[in-house]
C-alpha cells in the first residue's frame, strides 16, 4: 500500500505541489444496540478508502476516494492540488510544513482471541449480562439501552518526507443508559 500511495504522492509533486501526505483505512465496525431488552441495532459495516491532504503555496485541500482504482486516486489527488491551487492567493493565513526527518513505524499486534472472531451469540450474552447487572443495582428503571461496538482493520499514513506509519487499531465499546424515576423524579444519563 505504500508503493501505490507514494505513487499518488510523487504524481501530486511533479504537478506543483509542494507536500502531500497520504492515509489509507479499511476497517470493519460492528455494532449492537439493545433497547429496553430488544435489539434495534445489529450491523456490520465496512469502510475502506484513501484520503489525501496536499499543500500548494501555503494553502491546503483534502480530498478522498473509496475507488481505489489508479485512475480514481488520480483523479482524486489531483483534485485536490487543483483546490489549493486555486485557494492559494486566496488565503491569508498560510500553512507551513516543517521538515522533518522520516520515519518509519510498524504499530501491529497480533490477538490471540480477537472478539470479531466470537460468535455474535456471545456478544449478546455480555449485553444480556449488563442489562441483568443494572436491574439488579437499579429500582425503577424506565428505560435501558446497552450498546456494544467494536472496529479494528488496518491504516498506513505516508506522505512527501517519505514517513510509513502502520498500525491495525482494535477498540472496543461497551455501555449503557439507564433512565429511571428516584422518588418521583425522571432521571436520565444526560439529566
């Protein structure tokens, strides 16, 4: 993936263009929401694309693409050193770059059980646990909602100093809301 972004990066320089940097993602976000007991929410998503940040005499523009077809980063990068272009007289407050050495970072872990690899049957185990837990700590529920998210995939940053920045994040989420009435009084996570 670096070759192919230093490709777009290397196009956008001899363009004019004075910095480039480059990110791609591809990450797949789970997510489940239960709502007083019933799930509302059970989707799996993934999201994949390249964005490109590029500086031409001070001025900025972004730009990204989801193709990622040769012909399509193109056009996206160029896009977006068209943008500056056209922004530079225009802007008053310009952006710097200052050089910096490159570096060069490899931020993988391996899982030994990574939860997207449990059966969706476990993760609504632990939302059944978290419901169970509040209504045996709290009276007078009115309404609870207990979510459990999760996305991991991978990303790499590049850009014109030559920097390679890989890391594949893994972040799960879980909560819950509960709303209930404490001597006559509705009480909500937001009041």
């Amino acid at each position: 993936m670096f070759d192919i972004l230093q490709k777009m990066i290397k196009k956008a320089e001899s363009s004019g263009a004075d910095f480039v940097d480059a990110r791609y993602d591809s990450l797949i976000i789970n997510e489940i929401i239960k709502e007083n007991g019933n799930i509302t929410r059970f989707k799996t998503s993934k999201r994949s694309g390249i964005g490109f940040n590029v500086y031409y005499h001070g001025a900025t523009a972004y730009a990204f693409s989801a193709d990622l077809t040769p012909d399509a980063l193109e056009s996206s990068i160029m896009s977006a050193l068209k943008l500056a272009k056209v922004n530079a007289p225009l802007t008053q407050i310009k952006s710097e770059i200052d050089p910096q050495d490159p570096i060069k970072v490899n931020l993988s872990y391996d899982l030994k059980e990574p939860s997207w690899l449990a059966e969706p049957k476990e993760k609504l185990d632990l939302l059944a646990r978290m419901e169970s837990s509040a209504k045996e700590n709290a009276q007078d529920i009115t309404s609870l909602v207990a979510r459990y998210g999760e996305f991991g995939g991978e990303k790499y940053f590049t850009n014109s100093e030559g920097t390679e920045i890989y890391w594949n994040p893994y972040v799960i989420s879980i909560g819950c809301d509960i709303s209930l009435k404490h001597n006559g009084k509705l009480l909500t996570p937001m009041g």
